[in-house]
C-alpha cells in the first residue's frame, strides 16, 4: 500500500482524489491501494510534522485563479508567497523527510491566456511557457523551483491541467451549463478547448503514485472538443436541443474586449493531441459520459 499525504482540505481536485481511491481501493490488490491522508498548510504547524512514512505528496494547496483586474505588486506577492514559495517549502520538506515523490498541480495557463476569438492557439512539446498573468506565473516559477531538488531517489511530477470539469466543479465549465439551461441559441466558433474530467484526471494521478513516475504531463480527454461541440453535450445530457447562429463573430470580440470570459469560453487554449499520451490508460470515461456525469446533478 502506498501512503499519500494531499495538501490542502478544500481543494476540488484533492478531495476528488480522495474519493477516486477509495472507490478504486473497494476492489485493488494490496499492492496497488493508497491510503490518502489530507493536511493543512494554512499554518506553519504542517513544517514540525514528520512525513518520512509517505511515499508521495500530492500539492494541490494553493491560490485559485480568479478574473480579476488588480495588477498591483501586493497582489502579484501574494500569489508567489502561496503558490511559488509554499509549494518548494512543502517539495523541500518531502525531499528531507525521505519521500519519493512530489506530485504538483500546475496549469495550462503557463502557457498564457485563452486566444481571442477566431485566433487559434495550439500548445506542442515546443511551446515555451509565456504567463499572462501573476497566477499563471507563480505557478510557473513554482515548477522552476521545485525542478532543481529532483534527484534519483526524489521524483517530481508536474502536471499541467487543461480546464478540469466534473461533478460540483466551479469555473468555465458550470457557467456553460448553466446558460445552456437558459437560451437555445449560441454563437457558431471554430475553436478547439483542452479539458479534463476530474475522474481522467485522479486516474492519472493515482497510476503516477503507483508507478513512481516524474517527469511533466499534460492530461485532457481523448476528444479534442470545441466549444460548439462541448455545449451540445451539455444539451444531449440535459434532454435540450439548442441552435448555432454564425455570423457573430464581430460581436463575440466585441464582448471580449468587455469581458475576459468571452475568450475563456470561445476562444482556444488546447495541448496538441499526442502531448497527453503518456503510456498510461488514465482516461477511463469519454467526454460524452463525463459531460452526462457532470451535469447529473445540476
């Protein structure tokens, strides 16, 4: 069995972990069961704990992205001290206390900001990291500073996330459904949008810590969606149909010019296909049957 400290008690992924393994716990091999337990970094109690007896960490503790306009240097500290700084604190501790691995949520927003609407913005393997934003960029120099404490027996695993989307998840993906509950009629953009399932995702998560494995990930679903295509989904699961207008492409930039969710929504942000083939079967549930599972409840 191997032992996994996730740091953080509130965080959607965290907690989605912890109930991925314990479903998968109900029939796995001893061998292949983790047993998950959550702790606070919120104050410095956590430094004076010993973690020796886990096999891994699972930092998802952090500063969520918000949509906010402040480009003060209060508030780019802020998310350095909590996203950069705490995550090579907990790294180094895990690296001292003898743990072997140290597993890092990081973001496909290294790579910057959702294109504008009708621009295209596909990431491959060659792509460098640009941030448009302090959250995007203290979660890169989080991975700069954790990089440099791997050795032989330490193994670091970021993983780059796409947007994460699931049952009683927060962000784009919600905000979606709720206006495909609302109106029948959407805007028709060609665009093409990462995502991932939440339980895709605490799959992958969960195969990492069984095997041990380092190195940098970018996880999303099999089927590369667009938005047009992800809204349709949400309609089939909710028994609606809706209708595409093309034609409002001018007015779409218009509202992005007001609104950055416009371009969250309908512009592209998306991994090349084969970035996210890492020789693991991580992605157990299709888009369609994640869509109809995430929707469920709403």
């Amino acid at each position: 069995m191997k032992k996994v400290i996730v740091t953080g008690l509130t965080s959607y992924i965290g907690n989605s972990f912890e109930e991925w393994i314990k479903i998968q716990n109900e029939n796995a091999p001893e061998e292949e069961k983790i047993e998950v337990t959550k702790l606070s970094l919120r104050n410095a109690a956590w430094q004076k704990e010993d973690w020796s007896g886990y096999d891994a960490i699972l930092h998802v503790a952090g500063l969520a992205h918000v949509d906010v306009r402040e480009t003060d240097e209060a508030t780019r500290q802020k998310y350095m001290k909590i996203n950069r700084d705490l995550t090579i604190a907990a790294a180094d501790k895990a690296r001292r206390d003898g743990v072997s691995q140290f597993i890092y949520m990081s973001s496909i927003i290294v790579y910057g900001d959702s294109s504008a609407v009708g621009q295209e913005k596909i990431i491959t393997r060659d792509t460098k990291p640009e941030p448009g934003s302090f959250y995007g960029d203290s979660k890169l120099q989080a991975e700069l500073g954790i990089k440099p404490l791997e050795t032989d027996d330490f193994h670091i695993s970021i993983i780059r996330t796409p947007m994460v989307f699931g049952e009683g998840s927060k962000g784009n993906f919600p905000r979606l459904a709720d206006l495909v509950r609302k109106t029948p009629f959407f805007p028709k953009v060609e665009n093409k949008r990462s995502m991932i399932y939440i339980y895709n995702l605490t799959e992958l998560i969960r195969q990492l810590i069984l095997t041990d494995r380092s190195g940098t990930f970018y996880p999303q679903n099999k089927e590369l969606l667009s938005t047009c295509e992800l809204i349709k989904l949400i309609a089939d699961a909710y028994g609606k149909k809706v209708h595409f207008a093309g034609g409002m492409k001018g007015l779409l930039k218009l509202g992005s010019k007001v609104s950055g969710s416009v371009n969250k929504l309908f512009g592209s942000l998306a991994y090349e296909e084969d970035m996210s083939l890492c020789g693991i079967d991580y992605r157990v549930f299709s888009a369609e049957d994640a869509v109809r599972r995430s929707v469920g409840s709403k």
